[in-house]
C-alpha cells in the first residue's frame, strides 16, 4: 500500500474526480478526511471506503470552502479524528457557461471564489496541521487545476481566471514555503465526466468519447502523494500530455518497458512533442511505466 497510515484530507470529495481520489487513496491505506456541502453524498462516498474493509478511519465534515471560519472549524476536526496531516487535495470546483458580455457578476464572483479563496482557505486552515517535521516525506499540497488554464474555450472566462489565478496562488506558496517541508503542486485535467461537465448525467455510461473518467485521473493525485514525488514542487501535471504517454506505454513491445531509459528513447521517437513536454517530469513516467494507476 503506497500510503498506508497516511492522513489525507480531499475537498469536494462528495463526487467526480475527488471521490474517486478518496477511494483510491484508502485503497492504497490513507485514512481519509472528506469534506463539501452535500453530507448526504459524503456519506455515501464514506460507506464505499468502509466496504473495501482496509481498515482506514474515514471522517467526514460537511462545509462550504469559501467561508474561512468554517474551513477553519473543518481542518480542527480533521486534526482531532485524524492526527497530523499527510496530505491535502484542494480539489473543489464549480463552474458555469455564460457569455462573457453578460455574464452574471453573482456567478462570476461566486468562480472565483471557490478556485481561488478556496483553495487559499483551504491552505491557510490546514496549514497548522500538516506534517512538516520530516524533509525525507514532506507534507503535500495538491490543487486540481484545468487544462483550460492552457487552451481556453468560449463561454468559461471567470473559469479560465481562476485557474490562471490559482496557478499563480500554488506558485507564490512554493516560493514562500520553500524552506518548510512542504511541496505544492497540481493536476491539470482535460474535459472530465463530472457534474461541473455533465450535471446529473455524470458518470452514466454515456459520456463523450473526448471525456476521460473521473477516475482515470487519480493516479496523478496517488504519485504526488507517495513518496515517489517528494522533491516535486510546483509541478502541473498536465493529463493531455501524460495521458498519451499512458497509451504509448501500452502500445511499447515489452523490450522497450525493461527500464526507464529504455522506454524514454522509444518514448522520443514515438512522440518528440509530448517527450518535451514531460521530460523533466521523469519520475511520474516511470510511476505509469511500473504499472501504477
């Protein structure tokens, strides 16, 4: 188990990207903090963990991430259940399309918000109780960004501020944290089958084929969290890139997966552009190469 008796706390863990997180974290033996506004659904994610029978402790607080005082209140729990914190996975979103010329101020306000004092609060109140004692396995911040932070898209201004934003946000952390045992990095998912894409539609079946899973992308999250990625700090892990290197890795002849040099020299030849993108991001590679998630 690549986290047994870890402690990690995941927001927006009701559903989407952040449940399937928390599921595959217990897996791996991380007692699990969850947190949002629908108590009903973090329910619903904790009795999943309690039926793998791992053993983890699962602690739930119900909150809205944008009121500092309840976060506060939230992180205080989770310490008390708990104990010190491994990790935290500021990973809740909301999103909703508008043209930019009469857009909602409500509603853009309410986005910028969320993605970015949000995860500033989240960090602020989770921060006296991080694991910080230990260089050789550091305490981990993750934020879930976009890749529309890259590409940008039509009817998503507030949401493509944000994210900038929040790049800027987990920056301005690893410069002024860096000489704490702490790192910070993030995951930039492509269009993924959640409610912030699809409402209630959202993992259905019935998805666009363009979509990835919520749960093909946790895997990003359980390598910065392992120890894997200890000397990670303000990497974005970007899946359009290391998505095509997931299915490069499954097309390589088995002669070519011996080792990670092997592979990076057939990995060149196969895809010099997304090579370049993700070569100094080496040890995430030979994470997917061995096999892991």
């Amino acid at each position: 188990m690549i986290l047994k008796n870890k402690n990690i706390v995941i927001t927006g863990s009701s559903r989407g990207i952040g449940k399937h997180i928390a599921l595959l974290c217990a897996k791996e033996g991380a007692n699990i903090g969850l947190t949002s506004r629908n108590l009903d659904d973090l329910n619903k994610v904790k009795n999943e963990i309690e039926k793998m029978n791992t053993g983890v402790k699962v602690s739930i607080h119900e909150g809205d991430i944008t009121d500092l005082k309840k976060v506060t209140a939230i992180f205080k729990n989770f310490h008390e259940d708990l104990g010190p914190l491994n990790g935290v996975v500021a990973n809740a979103g909301w999103h909703d399309g508008q043209p930019a010329l009469t857009y909602d101020l409500n509603v853009f306000q309410k986005i910028l918000d969320v993605h970015i004092m949000g995860v500033y609060y989240t960090f602020r109140a989770s921060y006296p109780y991080l694991k910080k004692d230990d260089k050789k396995d550091k305490a981990r911040f993750i934020a879930t960004g976009s890749f529309y932070f890259l590409a940008g898209a039509p009817l998503r201004m507030p949401y493509i501020i944000a994210e900038y934003g929040l790049v800027g946000l987990i920056k301005a952390l690893s410069v002024e944290f860096k000489k704490e045992s702490i790192t910070f990095n993030m995951v930039l998912p492509t269009t993924t089958d959640t409610s912030l894409t699809r409402g209630e539609n959202a993992e259905d079946g019935n998805k666009p084929a363009n979509y990835l899973n919520p749960w093909d992308i946790t895997g990003y999250y359980l390598f910065l969290l392992s120890e894997n990625a200890n000397k990670y700090n303000f990497k974005l892990l970007n899946t359009l890139d290391f998505e095509t290197v997931k299915k490069i890795i499954s097309e390589a002849p088995t002669n070519k997966k011996n080792s990670l040099d092997e592979f990076l020299e057939y990995f060149k030849v196969k895809n010099e552009k997304v090579y370049q993108n993700v070569k100094g991001l080496s040890k995430f590679v030979e994470f997917l190469l061995r096999g892991n998630p």
